[in-house]
C-alpha cells in the first residue's frame, strides 16, 4: 500500500516527466560525404545514421531547425596524409566555428563544434573553406556532422 508521502513523490516524477516530454527531440548524426573533394563548397554527408525532428537534409547537407533553441553541433573531418582541411560551421550563413587540419604522415581527423542560439527555420552546415580541402575517409576514419537540440 502506498503512503501520503509515497503518492506525492510519484506525482512528482509524473510531473516531471511531463514536462521533460513537451521539449521535442531533435537530433541527427550524419556521415560519409557525397564529395572527397568539396572544392570550397558546404559539404553534403549522404548517410543518415538517425535524424530526429527530420531537420538534416542529407541531399543538401543542410540543418534546418524545426523549433527554435540552443543547439550543439559537432563535426569531424579526416584528411589523407601530406593532405589539409580547412573548414568550420556556418550558421545562416555565418561562420560560426573555423579549423584546420594537417599531418605530413599519416591520415588525420580533427573535431569540431558550436554551440548556437537558432530560431525556427535556422540553417547550420559544415563548409569547405579551401579548393585544396581532400577528406579521407574508411571504416576507421569516419566524417561526421551532428548536432543536438539542448534546450527550448
């Protein structure tokens, strides 16, 4: 039998996960460019590993955010060996987060993210910032775009 007390603990957490349901779940993990050679261009990953809230647009390369909030996005990159990538993410056009990457020896990747205030309808992606970028990619040197709505 349950007590006063127990009844309202339980209350409690209904309550709580209530309120934690009405925040809506965006978030999408996206990898495998259409492009090794993105020639100073945004750049599209094709595979969609999941996409929550259907923001990601993996025909463009595109996130659109479907509410608006603050937002997490990371990206990672991997270039060949003796290769560079110059990129970053761009939000509404903006660059939001710049970085470069280069190993004379062997294949690298480097990570990087954003954290970023969108309202409904806001465009994030990953840019090629040089005609020179080559990325690299196998099955232990995965290009990735993610991002994760935070908050409401």
């Amino acid at each position: 039998m349950i007590n006063g007390l127990e009844l309202f603990i339980v209350r409690i957490l209904i309550y709580i996960l209530t309120e934690k349901t009405t925040m809506p779940t965006v978030m999408f993990k996206a990898m495998t460019p259409l492009d090794l050679k993105p020639n100073h261009e945004q750049i599209i990953f094709i595979d969609t590993l999941f996409n929550y809230g259907v923001g990601y647009d993996n025909n463009t390369g595109v996130f659109t955010a479907p509410v608006a909030g603050n937002y997490l996005f990371t990206g990672q990159l991997c270039s060949r060996a003796g290769g560079n990538i110059h990129s970053g993410i761009v939000v509404d056009g903006k660059d939001i987060t710049r970085t470069h990457s280069y190993n004379r020896y062997t294949h690298v990747c480097s990570s990087f993210d954003a954290i970023v205030m969108l309202h409904k309808s806001g465009n994030v992606w990953i840019q090629s910032n040089s005609r020179a970028d080559e990325l690299y990619t196998n099955s232990h040197h995965w290009n990735t775009f993610t991002g994760v709505l935070l908050n409401n």
